[in-house]
C-alpha cells in the first residue's frame, strides 16, 4: 500500500465520500447525550454513574470475595470461583483505571464544548472508553466460568470466534472506508474465512475432547476437580 492510499492520509475531498450529512444532527450521530448541545441532555447522561459501581462491583469486589471466602457460594463451581478469582487479581487495577476514566468523562461532558465538532469528538472518545471497561469489567467472571466448564482447550475456539468478529467489526470496517475514500479495492490476506474454516472443522472436536479432559484427566487444566453439576 503506497503512503498516499494509508487510511488517515486521504485529502479533504476523499474523506467527503465517508461522512453523512446525517451526522451534524445530534440523532444523526446516533450516540445519545454524549453528543448534544444541550446542557440538560448532558446532565441527564449523570444517570449512568450507577451502572459503574455494577461494573467495579463484578470485575473487582467479586473476585477479591472469591479470594477471601467461598462460603455460601452454591449457584457456581469452586472451580469457577478459582479461576474467577485468579483473573480478577490479574485485571483488577485495569478495570479500577478504566472504571475512573469512564466516571471522569462522564462527568466532564456537562462542559460545555466550543462547538459541536468538539463534543462529537469527545462523544465518541467517551463510548470507545465505556465499551473497554464494560468488556474487562466482567471479563473474569465471564472468563471463568467458561475455562471452569469448557477447559483451555474449550475455551480456545471461543476465542478464535471472538478474533473473527472483532475483524469484521473492525478491519473489515476499515477496509471498507479505505476503499471509499480511494475508489479502489484492495487486496487483503483473508484470515478471516481460514479461521471459520478451522473453527467448523475443528471446533466440535475441541470442544469434545475439552469437555472429556474437563471431567477426566484434567490436562493442561488450572484446576484440577471436575465441574460440580
């Protein structure tokens, strides 16, 4: 790819072709209060102070519970409470720095802006960091219980499923807007179709033979007991 076909080196003209007029109006942009005009929309986007003590609530006193004490823990596994709590004790300063930053933009976006470009901006910057602290804020209990039940190797085609969605969510996406810009296709290696290749393939396989180890040898495992039905 030459530097003048990069994604961000398109001229003004170029970047016309990607933009909607839709998006100068507040429902246009599509994200809510973050970005209005109007003083009162802002504040009333206050209201979503609560959902992060959820957040901090699952990603880390949860966890350190599970660390200090299983007792009348009966819905999971101990198992699920292991792993779970490993995970939290490795995530938790991520997710008490996310869920900070999250509080502060939230509460910042009252102020004024010098105009609406501005606020986009700022709008957009605050859902990107809201998306990241809710995933990592229950990546350890979702996480956990899905090691606790399908093992490692159970685990890893879920994981490869994820990579393939975040590359259409993403690449593709990008890829996309790079051909609008420039007026030409692009050709890109598509590890996308070889993995869903792979996962159709392979992925009842694994999964088998996770649940198999899961409940037998336990190879490869963190812990060792079997699920608890």
């Amino acid at each position: 790819m030459t530097v003048k076909d990069q994604f961000f080196s398109g001229t003004f003209e170029q970047s016309k072709k990607i933009v909607s007029k839709s998006i100068l109006t507040e429902e246009g942009a599509q994200i809510g209060v973050f970005s209005s005009m109007s003083l009162w929309k802002r504040i009333t986007g206050l209201m979503m102070l609560p959902l992060f003590a959820i957040s901090y609530g699952v990603g880390v006193v949860l966890p350190e519970h599970f660390q200090q004490s299983t007792e009348g823990v009966q819905a999971i596994s101990l198992a699920a409470i292991e792993i779970i709590a490993r995970l939290g004790q490795f995530s938790r300063y991520f997710i008490i720095c996310f869920v900070c930053m999250s509080v502060g933009l939230i509460i910042s976006n009252i102020l004024p802006k010098p105009n609406y470009a501005y606020q986009l901006l700022y709008g957009n910057v605050t859902l990107t960091i809201l998306s990241i602290t809710t995933t990592i804020s229950v990546f350890p209990l979702t996480a956990g219980l899905t090691i606790a039940a399908f093992g490692w190797i159970g685990f890893l085609p879920q994981l490869l499923l994820c990579l393939y969605l975040w590359k259409l969510c993403v690449i593709d996406k990008c890829q996309q807007l790079r051909t609008a810009i420039y007026q030409e296709s692009t050709t890109a290696p598509d590890w996308g179709s070889k993995l869903i290749s792979f996962i159709k393939t392979y992925g009842g396989i694994l999964l088998g033979l996770s649940i198999l180890n899961r409940w037998t040898l336990n190879l490869g495992e963190l812990v060792k007991d079997p699920p608890v039905c």
